[in-house]
C-alpha cells in the first residue's frame, strides 16, 4: 500500500487499500492503526486539500468504523 503524507499536527501518512476497504494511518508519534469498511469515498474525504484539519476529518470518518493498533 501506498502511504501519502499529509498535512497535519497529528497524522503524518495515510493509505489506502481499494480491494479490502482498508484505511491505514501513520501518526507522526509512528503508531500505525488500521481502520476497516472505509469506503473510497470516505478516504478522499479525509485526504482532500482543503481548510479542514486532516486529525478532525479522520476522527469523523472512522468514528464508527472498526480499528487495529499494528
């Protein structure tokens, strides 16, 4: 999978798995979570370059999604 940095003060990569639905975050302290069933439309989302912060739009998406520390 390939993981993109992106602009945050928590989050510092993102990836994207399109076959399982799987999102993976790399947070700028090196935790690694998994969250599982993101749609790709939930992804772009938290990605998208605009105003929002990066940590807020993660947190909204993945709020009801279940989550693995790796």
């Amino acid at each position: 999978m390939k993981m993109i940095a992106v602009n945050s003060s928590s989050v510092a990569q993102v990836g994207y798995d399109i076959l399982n639905k799987i999102t993976t975050v790399r947070f700028h302290s090196g935790t690694l979570y998994n969250y599982f069933d993101v749609s790709l439309e939930e992804y772009n989302s938290i990605i998208e370059d605009d105003e929002k912060s990066v940590g807020l739009k993660l947190r909204k998406v993945m709020a009801t999604k279940k989550y693995e520390k790796i």
